[in-house]
C-alpha cells in the first residue's frame, strides 16, 4: 500500500547542503571587486587571457576527478552543442572582460547594476526571443527598469554602458546555456568554452611575452601565483552554484542572486568609497522596487503552481480505483 498524496508532507524541507553551496557561491562573486585589483599592474586583458588559461587547466583537472570526461567529449562531438558553447563563450569573455575593466577603473558600482539589471533583461529575453506571455506585474516591474535606466543616463549624461554590457552579454549567456540544456554540466560546459577562448588567450599572452609587456614574467613569484589562481577562484564558485542549483528550488536560486551585486555595491560604496550622486540613488532605488515586485510576483506564481499540482494529484489518486 502506497501513502496518499494528501498523507504527503506540505512542504519539503530545506536542503541544507544546497543553500550554504548557493550562499558560497553568490558572496564569492560578490567579492570578486576585492580580488581583481590584487592582479595589477596587469590590465583588463591580460587577466582575462590568464583566467581563461588557467580556468581550462583546472576545469580538465576537475573533468578527470570528476570523471566527466565524457560529457565534455559528447559535447565537443555535438556540432549543435559545440556551436551553442562557442557563441556563449564569446559572451564570457565579452562580460569577464568588461567586469573586470569596471573594477580596475573604479566602477565597482556600476558593475553592481549591471547584475541586478540581469533579472530584468532576462525576463525582456523570454518575452522577446522565446515569445512567453508575461503577467501585468511584470510589465510593472520591467516599467521601472526602464525608467531607472533613463534617469541614470539622464543623472550621468550618458549611458550606463558597464551595467547594460554586464546585462545583457550574461542575459544572452544565460539564454544559451537554458537552450543547451541539462545535457552538459557546469564543469563540462565551462571546460568547452575555456577551451573555444583558449587559442586566443594563449596567443595573446606569448603576444604580451614577446613584446616584453607581460606581467607573468616580470612582476615576481607572487605576482604570477595570483594570476594563476584566477583559474581557482573561477571555477569554485561555479562548482558551488551547480551544487546548489540542483538541490534548490529556483525560487529560492532566484532570491540568492541578488547577495553577489549587494555585496559589489557595498564594497563600491563603503570600501572603495565611489561617488552616488542623486540620480543613481534614484536609479538603484527603481530597480530594487522592480526586483522587489519581481521576487514577489514569482513566489506567489510559483507558489499558485505548486498548489495547483497538489490539488491536480489529489484529484488523479481520488479518480483511480482501489486496489
């Protein structure tokens, strides 16, 4: 004999494992503002070249612990996967590279809107590319984004073109690898798009070596120790929010994201001590009520959804015979 769907527990317990992974994800990207300027006097460029050099090399050190081997051979043989993987990996490179071109510039800040402007693009993507129909909340929600893109270009004179290049390059990244879907994992998929960026990483920093810009070579031992751990710091947190995807639910992923760009905008603001003039305060301010009303509307949704699957299979078990 079977239990009944109604003797069931209500709700599942929270996985404790896959929140204190989700956690250590988000605040290790949340500080990341902390670490990148440890890399100068090596540029923008030269970080990424060896973050993507190092983050291969890990990421294959992972594949044979992991033994994954596998599914990174599958997806190198999918001409379809592979193609998916590459195109995300240039937007990789296009939001590292600009992500880290904020922090060493002093626009910690700004790096810090881009990422909560990602919820909102997102939802933009799944109107605009995979035709969902969207609730008026959402329209709400997306309203205030807008207008607090406005009022931040209107503030500064310009646009904010950090945030939006943050938002809509790891957007589209996300987008991709929904398309490719639960067939290749985190450590898989990160290893094929290190790898698509390694030839050009790599040559550029013989490039740098050869013409004796290269800072590997010449800034000393613990210079080139923290370079190479950029393939570390990459990677872990990347590990720790597989972990936590899997065990999470995704409204509770969903609630998560915002501890990384809280973290930079504090750090922008307390330690580095970046200038909020008015009309950024006004524009972060319009962009935390749209994710407010976002974060709200999706966990009543989600909840109305999850009430409704109950009721449906209360109703199947009632509808079958007994045994």
């Amino acid at each position: 004999m079977t239990d009944s769907p109604a003797a069931r527990p209500a709700t599942t317990p929270l996985d404790g494992l896959g929140l204190a992974t989700g956690v250590g994800a988000y605040v290790l990207w949340g500080v990341l503002p902390l670490y990148f300027p440890l890399l100068q006097p090596a540029g923008a460029v030269e970080i990424i070249a060896h973050r993507v050099v190092w983050s291969l090399l890990f990421c294959l050190l992972l594949l044979m612990v992991t033994r994954t081997w596998g599914t990174f051979v599958a997806a190198l043989r999918n001409r379809r996967t592979l193609g998916v993987l590459a195109i995300a990996a240039v937007l990789l490179a296009v939001n590292w590279l600009v992500f880290v071109f904020g922090i060493l510039t002093d626009r910690v800040v700004d790096a810090a809107l881009g990422y909560f402007i990602n919820p909102l693009v997102t939802v933009t993507l799944a109107v605009v590319v995979l035709r969902e129909q969207l609730r008026a909340v959402q329209w709400v929600a997306l309203g205030f984004g807008a207008a607090a893109v406005v009022i931040i270009t209107a503030g500064y004179g310009q646009l904010p073109w950090i945030a939006l290049t943050l938002a809509l390059s790891f957007g589209f990244y996300g987008l991709l690898k929904n398309r490719v879907g639960r067939s290749v994992g985190a450590v898989p998929g990160l290893a094929v798009e290190t790898l698509v960026l390694f030839p050009v990483a790599l040559g550029y920093l013989v490039w740098l070596s050869a013409v004796g810009e290269g800072t590997f070579e010449t800034e000393g031992l613990g210079h080139a120790l923290i370079l190479a751990s950029s393939g570390i710091v990459t990677s872990i947190p990347l590990l720790l929010f597989n972990t936590a995807a899997r065990r999470l639910p995704l409204s509770m992923i969903g609630l998560l994201q915002y501890i990384a760009p809280t973290l930079q905008f504090l750090i922008g603001v307390l330690v580095l001590h970046e200038q909020m003039p008015a009309a950024r305060w006004w524009g972060f301010a319009l962009v935390w009520v749209a994710l407010g009303i976002l974060t709200v509307d999706g966990v009543r949704h989600g909840h109305a959804q999850r009430l409704s699957r109950r009721a449906a299979d209360v109703s199947a078990a009632a509808s079958r015979p007994p045994r």
